[in-house]
C-alpha cells in the first residue's frame, strides 16, 4: 500500500496554500487530490475581479501555482472516497479504478456545498431550468452556455447578485431577484448591478413554488409580511440559497488531532485571502505534528 507523510484532499486556494506551506517547512511525501481536472477549486470559475483584491479568480490560482515545488506529488481527477480511523483512505479515478494509501496527516481542504433546491420547501416539479448559482457559474464561464431568460435569482448572497451581473452583461434578463431577510444580503461593491440593470429585489419574500412541467415556465413568489402572491414568469431559477462546509469525509471520525481543517470546508469564508491564511497555517501545522 503506498504511503504518504502528509495527504491534502482539495486543491482549491485552500489546499494549494497548504501543500506549498507544508513543502516550505520541510514535508516530506506530500501528496494533493483534487476530482476535478486542474488545481484551482472554485476560483477557477469566478471571471469576475476582486480576489486579492485586484485580480479576478483565474488569476488569483495562477499566482499561487507560480513555481508550485515539483516534489509535491498532485493527482487530478481522483476522488478521496472514504476516509477511516485507521489513516487509510480510499481514492477512485477512472485511470487507476479505486486505490488504498496510508497516510500520517491528513489535510482537509474541500470546500463547500451549495444548499440545493431540494433542500428547501418549494413545491411544484423539477422542470429543466433549475441551477445552483454555482452550476449556473460554472455552465457560464467554463462550459461557455447560458441559462435561458428571463431568470429568476433566490437569494441575494454575493455569489447571486455575482451571478445577477454576470447573466445582465452577457444579455440574459434577470427578471428579479428574491430574499427573505429584509435586505439585500450582499457587499455593497456587488449590491451596484441591481441599479445598473434595474433588477427588482424583492425583500421579505420567498419562492414557494415552481410552475412548468417539462421546462420552467414561471415561479410563484409569496411575501413573508403579508402573504401576498405573485408569479413571474421565467426560463430559468438560480438557487443562492447559501453554502455549508463539506466535511462528509468525515463523518463518524470524531476529531482525530491528525485532522487539520482549511478554507470553506472549515468555515464558509468570503474573501480568498483569509482562505489562503488558514491553508498555509494547516500545512505548518501538520508538519509540527509529523515531527511529534
Ligand atoms: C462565486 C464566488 C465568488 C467569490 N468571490 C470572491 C471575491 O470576489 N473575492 C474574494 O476574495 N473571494 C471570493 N470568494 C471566496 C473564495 O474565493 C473562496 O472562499 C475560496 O476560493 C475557497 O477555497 P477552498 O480551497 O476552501 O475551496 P474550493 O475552491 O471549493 O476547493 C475545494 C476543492 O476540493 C475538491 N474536493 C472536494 N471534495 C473532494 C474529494 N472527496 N476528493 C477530491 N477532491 C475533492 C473540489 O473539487 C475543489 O477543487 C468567492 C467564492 C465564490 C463561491
């Protein structure tokens, strides 16, 4: 069975950060799995600037690859399938079929979840035309197709009103966006395309069905205050509904102290620089325990 001093799942900023961390104070066998194809987590989706903070989030990843140390073994499109008490963990890729390595630290940086549409009270079918923001960002900007308009967007998070501008400036009607708080949720840079492209947000209210049956046709839209209803007919519903860190790996673990947690899978974290930080801070510190 291979073995490895230090494995790191995700190779997001998070994970990139603690390899090179881990590298820089003297690991030895450091092996990063990331299941996607290319290092860079989400940020290789975002298009738009303001990672660190000039740079848009392809950039910001080029950065951090910049003179990436060549002894770091890194294996893409591998999946970290199970991980047990025991320091062993399974990987599945279709190259190598599934595959059992020993390790010493194990470094976890795989980010977070999307709260799904299924996840919240919403009646009616699941037409075509349903997207997570992130699925939507993703089709956007690394598979270069479009949501259909007009679109609807449930949530007014950074990541929907993000989303809000993106869909507006490549031509697609955002017919309105849809918050339960009273106020819009997001940072006040991103809050500007509302005014820009004249998106109604409508605070204190929810989406309480879905209407279509083969594709979307229109959601219904209730007012949390006064009960009111409305339809707004639409092609397609971005669901913003908020991010959860997924630490399904480790779910019956406990908190075994050779587990170092980094980034959106530690805590949900708006800005990259801070996501960075904590993935240098967990390389260091596996380290110090490698040589306890
Ligand atoms: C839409 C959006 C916009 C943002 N805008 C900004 C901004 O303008 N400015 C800013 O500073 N920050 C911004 N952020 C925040 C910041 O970019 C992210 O918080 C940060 O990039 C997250 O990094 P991460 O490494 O924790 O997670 P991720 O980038 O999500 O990386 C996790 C990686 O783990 C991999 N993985 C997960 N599970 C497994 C497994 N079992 N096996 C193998 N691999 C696995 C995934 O494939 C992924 O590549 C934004 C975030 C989002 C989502």
């Amino acid at each position: 069975m291979e073995h490895c001093d230090i494995v790191i799942v995700g190779a997001g900023a998070a994970g990139i950060a603690a390899a090179r961390s881990a590298d820089e104070a003297g690991g030895k066998s450091i092996l990063l799995v990331d299941s996607k194809q290319k290092m860079g987590g989400v940020l290789l989706q975002c298009a738009h600037h303001g990672f660190g903070p000039q740079l848009t989030g392809v950039e910001y990843v080029q950065k951090l690859l910049e003179q990436f140390p060549k002894e770091i073994k890194v294996m893409l499109g591998t999946t970290v399938v199970s991980v047990s008490s025991d320091r062993t963990m399974v990987l599945s890729s279709p190259s190598c079929g599934l595959q059992k390595i020993r390790f010493e630290q194990l470094i976890l940086a795989a980010g977070c979840q999307e709260i799904p549409i299924g996840a919240l009270p919403i009646g009616g079918t699941r037409p075509e035309g349903i997207y997570t923001a992130g699925q939507a960002q993703e089709l956007v900007n690394i598979c270069h197709k479009l949501p259909k308009g007009p679109s609807v967007i449930l949530g007014s998070g950074d990541l929907g009103l993000i989303m809000a501008e993106q869909l507006s400036l490549e031509g697609v009607k955002v017919a309105a966006m849809i918050e339960q708080k009273a106020v819009c949720g997001g940072l006040a840079r991103n809050q500007r395309c509302l005014e820009t492209y004249h998106i109604p947000l409508l605070c204190s209210s929810t989406v309480t069905e879905v209407l279509g049956q083969e594709v979307l046709t229109a959601v219904k839209v209730s007012r949390s205050d006064t009960g009111e209803e409305q339809i707004i007919p639409c092609s397609s519903l971005l669901v913003a509904a908020g991010l959860r860190p997924d630490r399904s790996l480790l779910l019956g673990l406990g908190s075994p102290d050779w587990v170092h947690l980094c980034g959106n899978c530690r805590r949900v974290h708006p800005m990259v620089e801070a996501v960075t930080a904590e993935g240098k801070q967990a390389g260091a510190a596996a380290c110090v325990r490698m040589k306890k």
